[in-house]
C-alpha cells in the first residue's frame, strides 16, 4: 500500500501550484540530477516583440510584415503572436489557400498566387532561397515570396524574472548539471545561458534532436540519478515524455504538452521546480 504522506506530498504540492500525477514522480525528485530546460516560454516570457523590420529591394516595411502576418495567421507559436500583434491588421483568411507549419524551422503557406516563406535559416536553406545569413543577437525571421527573398524581422523575448533564482535554488538543492535546449539561433540561447548560470546550452535544435540530446545526458548521469526535462509544451511533447520526469509550465502550456508531462506546473514560475523537489524532500522525511 502507498503511504498516507505520499498523497499528502501530492496534496501539499497541489497548493503550491504543482500538479504531480503520481507518486512515483515524487519520488523521483528525490534523486534528480539534471535539470533540462527549453528556452522559449519556460525561461523566457515567450512573449516576442518586434524589433526591427529589413525589407529588400521595392518592398516596403509594412508590405514585409503583412507577408509574415499572413503566413503566422494559424500559428499559435510565440512568434507568430508576436508578428499579429505588430501588424494590428485584420487577416483575410479568404486568401490563404494552403499552410504548413514545419517544427523547428517556420511556416510555407499560400496566399493567393504566391507561396511564402516565413522562419529561420534552416528554411531558407531547405527551399533553397538565395538569402544572406543575418548574425544578430534576437531571433531572426527571414521572408521570401515565390522564392524570392524579400528580406528579414528581428524579433526579441525576455529572460522571466523568476529564471535566474529558480537556477540558483536547483544548484542550492544539489542538482549536478543544468541544461537548455533551443530552436532558436545559437546567438540568442547563449546569451541566456550566460545571463542564467546555466551550464550546458544547446542551440538550433529539431524536436527529434532535443529528445537525442535528452538521452545523451541520460547515459552520462549516474544510475540512480533522474533526469528533468521542464518545457511549455510547442514542439517539445516528445522530449516531454522521454524524460525521468516531464514537466510541463501549464502558465503557457499546450493540451499536448500536460497530457504528455508528469508533472504540471500551473503557473509559468521556473523557480516552482525547486519548490517540488523541496517537497519530495519532505515528503521523503515523513515516510522514511
Ligand atoms: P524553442 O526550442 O526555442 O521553444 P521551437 O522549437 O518552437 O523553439 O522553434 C525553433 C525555431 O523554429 C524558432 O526559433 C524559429 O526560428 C522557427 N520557428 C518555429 N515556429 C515558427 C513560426 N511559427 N514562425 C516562424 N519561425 C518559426
Ligand atoms: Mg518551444
């Protein structure tokens, strides 16, 4: 039979804001050893703006960003929120007649007679657009139109004010390693790796390689030792669910992302893994 505490652990978690779907998970927090964060919407706010606006050759700002605004209009990534929220206009959806939203790489859609292209580099070079690589410190969105490219929008996020203590109190509980992974450009991840403490950042990655990178650390870790990975859910279902122990910032979060996660946070505070790790720690006291 499963100790009375062991529920009581869930129950006082619960209250805290942490939802743990079984026991089994609160006594995993008792050993974990490497905290694997995603970057956008976990350590970020996930909330972009637009900062810059490039357009090539005749087009003009406002005709660039209503390529892109048409292109994000059924995209519910933080991105795409960002390039609705700076156009302001309504969308005629009419006008799209095909879309494709590609993980880990942006959005091809068609507007009428003209196919776009909206995302990063590796989208560029997978259609084979003639473009130059822009070397920036915010997230670049390149544009082309019936593979012409029509220039870039910088677009920039912020790090949560809660990020750095959450990685200072997993340090203070004893966690060995701390991990971020990102789809964003090498430049962005670390700049917040280096502005967070964190020791291990991995950068332009697919899901499919998130979850690679997941099982290499696994198999670096020691036997006994869990591993963490907390993410708010776009694109990261599958790495969710590999994981020791998938957590997922419900602040945010898909559907996907808490029915994959073992653990659900329900605000979008980073620092509430240390609060359940504390509370494993407890819980562990009472029973033992
Ligand atoms: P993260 O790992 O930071 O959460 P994602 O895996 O969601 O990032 O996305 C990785 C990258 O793929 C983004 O930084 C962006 O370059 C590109 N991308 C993803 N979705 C979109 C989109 N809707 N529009 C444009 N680019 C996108
Ligand atoms: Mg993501």
């Amino acid at each position: 039979s499963i100790p009375l505490s062991f529920f009581g652990g869930i129950g006082g978690a619960s209250k805290s804001g942490v939802l743990v779907k079984g026991s089994n998970y609160l006594e995993a927090l008792n050993s974990v050893e490497t905290v694997i964060f995603d970057k956008t919407g976990t350590l970020t706010k996930g909330v972009f703006n637009v900062t810059e606006i490039h357009p090539k050759n005749d087009v003009t700002k406002e005709g660039l960003l209503e390529y892109a605004a048409y292109a994000e209009s059924y995209s519910n990534h933080p991105i795409a929120i960002s390039i609705l929220k700076a156009y302001e206009k309504e969308i005629d959806k009419d006008k799209i007649e095909k879309y494709d939203e590609i993980p880990g790489h942006g959005i091809k859609i068609s507007v009428e007679d003209k196919e776009i292209l909206v995302g990063n580099h590796k989208l560029m070079d997978k259609e084979n657009i003639n473009y130059s690589k822009i070397e920036s410190i915010g997230t670049i969105l390149y544009v082309s139109v019936n593979s012409d490219y029509i220039g870039y929008i910088v677009i920039s996020d912020e790090v949560k004010e809660d990020s750095a203590n959450a990685i200072k109190a997993l340090k203070a509980l004893g966690v060995k390693k701390i991990v971020m992974l990102t789809g964003d450009a090498k430049s962005v991840g670390e700049k917040v790796g280096n502005q967070l403490g964190i020791d291990e950042v991995y950068a332009e990655l697919l899901p499919t390689e998130k979850v690679e990178i997941l099982e290499e650390l696994d198999s670096q870790k020691s036997p006994k030792g869990k591993i963490v990975f907390v993410g708010d859910g776009i694109n990261d279902a599958p790495v969710l669910a590999r994981a020791d122990i998938g957590m997922a910032m419900g602040g945010l979060g898909s559907d996907a992302a808490i029915e994959a996660a073992d653990i659900v946070i329900m605000t979008d505070e980073p620092s509430k893994i240390s609060t359940a790790i504390k509370i494993a720690k407890r819980t562990r006291k009472i029973v033992w």
